[in-house]
C-alpha cells in the first residue's frame, strides 16, 4: 500500500497518493486501497483529539501570557493545529463516501 499513500507530516497521517486514474486499478488493488483507507480515515478523530489537547494547553499558556510577543506566537500556533484538525475533518468526512464502497 506504500504505493497508493504518502505520510503528510503537517497532518500526522499517510493521505491517497494516486499514480494513475482509480479505474486503471484492479478491482482487488481498489478494494485493498479502500481498506487501507478506512484503517486510516478511523484514526483521524484519535488525531484530532491529540491536536484539541495541544491547543487546550497552549490556550492556558495564552491565558497566563503576560508578553505581546510570546502570546502572538501562542496565537499563531493555536490557529496552525486547528487548521490542521479542519484539515483532517475534510479528508474524515469527503472520503466518507469512498469508504462506504468497502461494504458494497
């Protein structure tokens, strides 16, 4: 499956990395990709509830910031992981429909 995915290191998941149009796929090679898939696109809530707990804790830190400078920093690294969890939410829930054709 290292063919068929590639590990973003921004979202802390291997993400579908396609060389060639899904119907150029064996049918055993698309049901293979789609289980892969569906192992991964399983642990994305596990990985955004890890990105919620940093920001949780980088908001306390914000809360209790006294430097301008420190608490824009805090502020910038708070808006990176929620991008990163709207991120992963759109690969969560876009691929919902890819994943429902392991059942079919």
């Amino acid at each position: 499956m290292l063919d068929h995915f590639s590990y973003n290191e921004r979202l802390g998941i291997a993400i579908p990395s396609f060389d060639r149009g899904w119907d150029q796929y064996s049918e055993d090679i698309q049901q293979a990709i789609l289980f892969h898939w569906e192992n991964i696109r399983g642990k994305i809530p596990d990985r955004i509830a890890e990105l919620e707990e940093q920001i949780n804790r980088k908001q306390a830190k914000l809360s209790d910031e006294e430097n301008f400078i420190k608490s824009c920093e805090l502020n910038t690294e708070i808006a990176d992981l929620a991008s990163i969890i709207n991120d992963l939410w759109l690969w969560y829930r876009t691929h919902q429909d890819i994943s429902a054709k392991i059942h079919m």
